[in-house]
C-alpha cells in the first residue's frame, strides 16, 4: 500500500461507509469502483455484474469518461480474464493483461490497459461480480506489475465488503418492489370497493328517475341531481386513486418526464390551472426521485381538493448537486401553527417524512387566504 497505516485506514473506512451509505444498486457499484481506484492509486477501475446469457447486467467505470464509454460500445462479454475470474473464482494479478494467453483483444476506443489486479465479489458460494483495476500510477521494474501483494489484499477486503453492500442492496430493492406491490394491491381492492359502491348507487338512482320522469318530474329532476352528485364522488375517487399510484414510467422515464404527464392529466381532469416546469434537473437516485414524486402528488392532492385554488404550479430545478421541488398554489392557504397542533393535517407529517427519509428537507409557507408553497429539497446522490 502506498499510504501509510494511519492513512491507509482513515481511507478504507471512509470507502467502506461510502458504500453502507447507498440503498440502490448502481449507487452502490459507483461508490466501489471509484473507492478502489483511489485507495489502490490506478488510472482505471471497472465492476461487473453478471446476467445468466454470458454478459453483464451492469458494468461501471471509473478512469473513463462518458465519451470514451460510448465510443467503445456495447458492454462486455464474460470472455478472458473476466470469464476467468467469474468462473474460476480466483484473483488475478498481471504485469501486462495483454499478454495474457487468455486476452482477446478490446475495441478500438478501448483505453490500453498494462498491468491488472482483479477479483471475484462473493456472496457464500456465489461470484455475484468481478471487480478490478489497471494502469497502478507507479514507477515498476521491467516486466513487473505495479499492484503489490498489499494492493491484493486491499482489494480482496473491499470486494468482501462490496459483496455485503450489493447484497443489502439487493434486497432493499426486493423490498421496494413488494412494498409498490403491496400497495397497489391495497388501492386496486380500495379502489374496487369505493367506486363499485357509487357506481351501484349511481345505477340505482339512475333507475329511480326513469320511473319518475312521467308521474312526478320534479322528484325525477332531484333524483337525476343525485345522479350528478354520485358521478362527481366517483370520479374523485378515480383521481384520488390515480393520484396515489407509483407509475412504472418513473423507472422508464425519469422523474422530470413522469411530473410533467401527471400534472398535464390533473391540468385537463380539474377546474383550476395546473402548470410545471423544470430546469437543469438530471437523473436522481431512485430513491430521491420516489420521495419527490410522492411529495408532489400529495401538495397536489391538497391544492385541488381542498384549497380551493384557481392556479397551482409545480417546479423541478436544479440547486447545487441536488433538486428543489416548490408546489404553490393560489387557494385558501391556511396557519401552518394550527396544523402542527393538529397534527397529521393534510398530510404535512407523512410529506415531512419522506423528505428526511432521503436526506432532504420540507419547509411550508402559507397564511389564511394567501395560498400555499410547498417546498422540498434533496441533496446530490
């Protein structure tokens, strides 16, 4: 290692709470790779995760720019060195990885890679990935490799590591994916429930004036009010429902894009004028993303059920390496002092959660007949 203990240790823990830090699973393969090119001092670090067809489910870098990595193309098969490490599940340390009789030769836009230190990532008896770095920034004899046996047995520490944190990430996201399973379970059944019971009253009454309309029309007429009415509840509750999903486009689209097709449907579905614009957002941790989603569509919620507004206005924007989002509406407002007396009033407290949930904050400005402004930001992931 060419750092000394004390160093050397205040680095290794700094990497390895880098990496307990993450709950998702490319959060996590960025914060290894880019740890041990650092703490082993080479120009270059890659992660990989295998599928079951002979690729990679997920490949990171680190060394290489976004330019460099398109122009080098599709991900990498498990061939050579890396078949190797995967199947044979032993490391790898080499004075020139070109040389190798197991090396296949890489793409043209492929940075030249000479010396090399990789190593299986183990979970029990399974390899869940293979991690490993070339190019050790080092003066070295002739024929030599620059990664030491020290190096290894950094490496082999943080791929140990590496191992629990992927798997912790793993099943945070099984969990995720049960828990958006459970949920839209519970509103499907909600959801069954409370529209088949306006539905079937709205039938009813439906029924009731069509037999009123020749012998007493003006109870024909207060009936087919009702109808109105019960029409009116079931589609909020349609809303209310549509509202509260978690949509899959926010894994396929993003955040920005996901925001921007809910509030043009709550802009048609209501009376008051919904609007929204974004700038200089990027892609945030999901986690982040899932938080900010929730949080808008419960200030939503709020602005056009129960404030009365005739203008609401949503905004995504940038602030430093992370994203603020500000719900404002022109409605009643209301005396935010009152509402934490309350207690869980329009949902603040569950909205206060899920900001500090993901290491955001929440701030509220309102005052009776002045609206409301929502505010939540999120750090950089």
């Amino acid at each position: 290692m060419s750092q000394g203990p004390r160093t050397g240790l205040a680095a290794v823990s700094s990497a390895l709470l880098a990496m307990s830090r993450h709950l998702e699973v490319r959060d996590v393969l960025k914060t290894i790779v880019a740890s041990a090119r650092e703490l082993l001092d080479a120009q270059y670090a890659a992660l990989g995760v295998p599928d079951d067809h002979g690729g990679f489910a997920q490949f990171v870098v680190d060394g290489v720019s976004e330019e460099q990595w398109k122009a080098i193309g599709p991900l990498p098969r498990q061939h050579g060195i890396l078949a190797s490490m995967l199947h044979e599940a032993r490391a790898e340390r080499l004075a020139d990885v070109r040389k190798d009789p197991r090396f296949e030769g890489w793409p043209s836009a492929h940075p030249e890679l000479a010396d090399f230190l990789g190593l299986p990532i183990r979970d029990g008896d399974e390899i869940i990935g293979a991690l490993f770095l070339a190019n050790k920034n080092c003066p070295r004899p002739d024929g030599a490799c620059g990664f030491t046996e020290d190096d290894e047995e950094l490496l082999a520490i943080l791929a140990q590591h590496a191992a629990i944190a992927l798997t912790n990430a793993r099943l945070y996201e099984r969990s995720r994916e049960l828990t958006i399973a459970e949920e839209r379970s519970r509103l499907a059944h909600e959801l069954h429930d409370a529209v088949s019971q306006k539905l079937f009253s709205l039938r009813l009454t439906a029924q009731a004036a069509a037999a009123l309309v020749d012998r007493d029309p003006g109870r024909a007429k207060g009936e087919l009010q009702q109808v109105a009415a019960l029409a009116a509840e079931a589609a909020d509750e349609l809303r209310a429902a549509v509202v509260e999903l978690r949509p899959a486009a926010l894994d396929e689209d993003g955040l920005v894009a996901t925001l921007r097709t809910q509030i043009q449907v709550l802009d048609r579905a209501h009376s008051a004028r919904v609007t929204f614009d974004s700038r200089g957002v990027r892609a945030l941790p999901a986690a982040q993303e899932d938080a900010l989603l929730r949080v808008a569509q419960e200030a939503l919620h709020n602005a056009l059920r129960h404030s009365g507004a005739d203008h609401v206005d949503v905004s995504l924007d940038k602030r430093g390496s992370g994203a603020v989002l500000r719900v404002t509406d022109d409605g009643s407002g209301f005396d935010p002092r009152g509402v934490r007396r309350a207690g869980r009033h329009l949902g603040l407290v569950s909205m206060r959660d899920r900001a500090s949930g993901v290491g955001g904050r929440l701030t509220v400005e309102s005052a009776p007949g002045k609206g409301t402004t929502i505010e939540m930001e999120v750090p950089g992931g």
